[in-house]
C-alpha cells in the first residue's frame, strides 16, 4: 500500500511508487487502484495546473496515435504511463482518500466475460393487410 503526502505530488508519488516496486518484486506493476475521490483529484490537478496538463497524451483512436490535448479540453485520466512501464486505473471504494495500490496482473480480465442471453425464439406468422 503506498499514500500521498500531498496531492501536488501525485505524479512524482506515482513514479517512485512504480519503482519500489520493479525493486520488491524484479517486474513492473500494470494495475493502480484507488479510490474514486483520489482519481479526481489526479483529473482535478491535471485539468488545473498547465504543468502537469502538459505531461498528459491522450491516444487518439482514429490514428491510434498519442497526441497532446487542447489546452481547453477537460482531460480524465485512465492509466498513468512511464518509460518503463504503463498502469491502468482500476478502483476500490474500500480504501481510503490517497491510498493507493500497485499490482501486477499477468493476465486481467477487468471483469469482462462473455455473457451469453438466451432469447426465446418466436415464430412470426405472415399477416395480409
């Protein structure tokens, strides 16, 4: 479990917190959770101050190119990226303001398993009109 001091210091927080990790365990986390308030405050901070804005790309998926947002576009976050390594955000309303949690998953399914309806099949009868 890692915390934030100060939440000016999300960014550089995330980053040291990327790398105690690769250290403990030799691999790089892929998964970052948190509570929902702290994620807005990342998107807050991110949307407030031109500085940390500037850090951001955003993948545009026409080109599948990243690419910097305008500087009037609202920006919510969904991953956190560095040279080494990217995470993605997922959330855990169990934990508390500024906590978070790295993990390494080799294979996450993020919940999403087939879902199979069976629909009822009805047999249409031909109506003259």
């Amino acid at each position: 479990m890692y915390l934030i001091d100060k939440w000016t210091d999300w960014n550089s927080r995330l980053f040291e917190s990327i790398d105690d990790f690769f250290e403990n365990f030799s691999y790089y986390p892929n998964i970052i959770e948190a509570n929902n308030h702290t994620y807005s405050q990342f998107d807050f901070l991110v949307n407030e101050m031109p500085t940390e804005k500037q850090r951001v790309a955003k993948l545009n998926e026409l080109t599948n190119i990243f690419e910097k947002p305008n500087s009037n576009e609202y920006i919510s976050l969904s991953g956190f990226n560095t040279l080494k390594t990217s995470v993605e955000f997922a959330v855990d309303e169990k934990m508390k303001n500024k906590e978070f949690r790295l993990i390494y998953d080799s294979d996450p399914d993020w919940g999403n398993t087939d879902v199979i309806v069976d629909s009822p099949i009805v047999e249409l009868k031909k109506v003259k009109t």
